[in-house]
C-alpha cells in the first residue's frame, strides 16, 4: 500500500468529508491525501477536525489509511 502526499489546501469547490459525509464549503481549509493498495485507490478529502479524530483511533480501525498517522 502506498500513500500520497498530504496536502492542505483550500476549496475551490464543494466537496464531501470522507470522515463525517458532511460538505466540505468552498474557501474551506480541508485535508486531502491519496493511497493506492494492489486492489484500490482514491483520494480521501476531510475537514481538519475530522483528520484529528481520526487520528485518535487506534490502528486498524479503519479500512483506509491515515496519512500522518
């Protein structure tokens, strides 16, 4: 499994949480990484709370990795 790098950029469109599903607003700072596993791959988008809570959790618990974890 592979990841990408991290970025922090701002929206310039909408864009939905990978974490919470809620919309990601344009001029909203959010986080956004790739991975790539032998099966899948795709780009995960979140808001920065959700970036922290997420890595709060132990590993494993998600079926996608977090960058920065």
């Amino acid at each position: 499994m592979m990841l990408g790098d991290v970025s922090n950029p701002t929206a310039r469109k909408e864009h939905v949480c990978f974490w919470c599903g809620e919309t990601i607003a344009v001029g909203e700072s959010y986080f956004r990484w790739t991975w790539v596993s032998e099966a899948a791959g795709e780009t995960i988008k979140t808001h920065p709370e959700c970036r922290e809570a997420w890595c709060t959790l132990p590993p494993g618990d998600n079926e996608v990795p977090f960058a920065g974890v």
